[in-house]
C-alpha cells in the first residue's frame, strides 16, 4: 500500500478521479455482499464514483446547501439541551456526543420526535457495518438496523414530502431535478445521513471537549469570542481529526506526486498528517482559534468533499454552546477518555478522572 502524508499528495489523490473510494473488484466489503447494510452501502454516494456518484451528489449538495446556517444553528441547540442528561456523568456525556448528532439530523430530515432514540440505536447498530473490526454478531445487528432504518424511511416519505421544510424534501426536490430516481438509492443516502453524522460529528464534539480538557486557557478564549465555538470546532477538525485516514484504489496508470501508480494500486491518505503539514498549517503543533487560512483535510476534498462539513461544524459548535453550561473548569478536570478501538477513527470514550487518561 502507497501511503500519502504530506498535504500536497493528498489534495493530489483526492483530485485524481482514476483513485477510487472501492477496489473495482470489491465495491462492497464481501461480508456484506447481499445482505441489507451491503444494498444500503452499495448506494451511498462517498463509497461510489463515476455517473452513479456525480447525480446523486449534486442533489444532495443542493440540499444540504438550502438550510441555513440559522437554522442548523437554532435546530441543534434545541435538540443539544433536549438530549443533555440532568446527571452529566462520563458515560451520559459519552451518550450524548454520540446521540445528539444523530438526533440534530433526524429533526433536519422531518422525522417524528417519538422515534429519535430508536433512530439513535438503530444508527449507531448500523455503522459498525463499516468496521473492519466488528464481530460476526455485530454485523448481524448492523443487519437488522439498517433494515429498520430503511423502513422507518420509507414508511415516513409520504408524510415527508408534505413538509415543504424538511431536508427529505428539499434531498427529494434536487433529485428531481437532476433526473435522480432510484428511489433505493435515494433511501440509502438518508440512512447516509444519519450514519456519517453518528461518528463524524460526535468525533468533532468530542475532540473539542478533550482539546478544552488539554489546554486550560482555551474555555476563556472560547467565551471571549463572538465565534469562539465555531472556531474551536474548526481548528479542532485540524489538530485531533475524528476521521484519521482513508483509502483510494487506482483503477488506470496514473502518476501522483512523481510516482506511477498502477491499476489495483491502493493508497492510504493519512489525512490527519496532512492537517498537520507545516506547508498547510504553519505552526501546525499549536492549537490557535484565530489561524489564518486554516487548511483542513478532514472531510476530504475533491469529488468527494463532504457536502455536510459546514452543517456538522455548526451542530458541534451550538452542541458545544449548550454543554458549556454544565462543563466549568473544574469539571473539566474530571474528566478523562480512552480512544475508540477505530482503524480509522479518533473518537473519545470518556470516564472518570480518577482514572488513567489515555493521551
């Protein structure tokens, strides 16, 4: 396996199009070939490439882009106080990181209020489908989740499609207009929507959490700011991303960075070095809320972009605003983590200060 570190030969793999996101000769992972996590994963858009990618991607783009800012904003810190536990112990803040993107996008999308803890469950059931790491009855459950989440979508629509407001509507009015009609495909990419925020984004609110616990002084500068939250998240994203690395696999002769890459090449884009790349990031070792021109590869770039990065940074941020409340200085000290078991991911499990931290 070829490995890209440096910034420049990662922007340069993410722009090549003969890199693809799946081996031609495994576009799903074979344990999930012809199961239901495997027909759900076949559609999602960041695992394909080419014309079944481009259409579905414009509508989802167009979608995303229609909320605005004000509204993420005000959606997620009703959601974020809503779901914050009245006992904040490390294990119900835990919950809460993971939960409360999940909750935040379920609301966006138009979902009834009365099936977000199911949908939470269901979520975070399904998503260990993408883990290598995950054990046979693991990926049963995710099975049977992504069965659930695919119903519950599907009997929803109808009801959905009324709401002019909601995020289903405006996914399923862009792909109208651009002649996206799988209505499978269309399905998955919701389930897609709640999947990626599961992980992703609770990495963002709980990377953020940790970098407050790392570096005392931050909270003030956090609350003198008008943006402080939003910047944080932001610089957060570079210094301690959730998403570590990812893979491309090339499918024609091609050339990145002086070195020729042949057909069933794969590279590994070690996307957090690359955030830390001084030539991106001058000073990339500090962790500053004013960095100028602030260069992050977290959320990939090219083709696949992720057309949710500035959604996800704003349920952070207003998620953050709300924990702020209950997390002072000194419960800050308390609190200590273990990383997530992730070949991928850096994601904080919190526990009791009391115990060895896991830096």
């Amino acid at each position: 396996m070829w490995v890209a570190a440096h910034a420049n030969s990662v922007s340069q793999v993410f722009a090549e199009r003969s890199c693809r996101v799946r081996p031609v000769a495994e576009p799903v992972p074979a344990v999930l070939d012809r199961r239901p996590a495997g027909e759900i994963f076949s559609h999602l858009v960041r695992m394909i490439d080419g014309d079944r990618h481009d259409q579905p991607k414009l509508a989802l783009q167009r979608a995303l882009s229609s909320i605005s800012e004000s509204e993420v904003i005000t959606r997620s810190t009703q959601t974020a106080e809503f779901e914050l536990p009245t006992i904040l112990d490390p294990d119900a803040l835990t919950a809460w990181v993971y939960e409360t993107p999940v909750a935040v996008v379920a609301d966006l999308l138009g979902l009834p209020t009365d099936d977000r803890s199911a949908i939470a469950r269901d979520v975070r059931d399904f998503v260990l489908c993408l883990s290598s790491l995950s054990t046979p009855d693991q990926l049963e459950n995710a099975n049977a989740a992504a069965l659930r989440l695919r119903s519950q979508l599907q009997d929803a629509l109808g009801a959905i499609q009324r709401n002019s407001d909601s995020l289903v509507s405006r996914v399923l009015a862009s792909a109208q207009n651009v002649c996206w009609t799988d209505n499978a495909s269309i399905i998955a990419n919701l389930v897609g929507l709640l999947s990626q925020t599961y992980e992703a984004t609770a990495g963002l609110i709980g990377n953020s959490i940790v970098a407050l616990v790392s570096h005392p002084r931050l909270l003030g500068e956090v609350r003198s700011r008008v943006d402080g939250w939003q910047q944080l998240v932001h610089e957060t994203s570079r210094y301690e991303s959730p998403v570590q690395n990812t893979r491309r696999f090339v499918v024609e002769l091609t050339t990145v960075g002086g070195v020729d890459l042949k057909p069933g090449a794969a590279i590994l884009l070690v996307l957090a070095a690359a955030n830390r790349d001084a030539n991106a990031n001058p000073d990339p070792e500090r962790f500053l809320l004013d960095r100028a021109d602030r260069r992050v590869f977290t959320f990939s770039r090219g083709p696949h972009a992720c057309p949710g990065e500035a959604i996800a940074r704003s349920i952070a941020a207003s998620a953050l605003s709300v924990l702020e409340r209950r997390l002072d200085r000194p419960a800050l000290d308390q609190l200590a983590w273990e990383w997530k078991p992730s070949q991928n991911g850096r994601l904080p499990l919190f526990h009791d200060g009391n115990a060895t931290r896991t830096a």
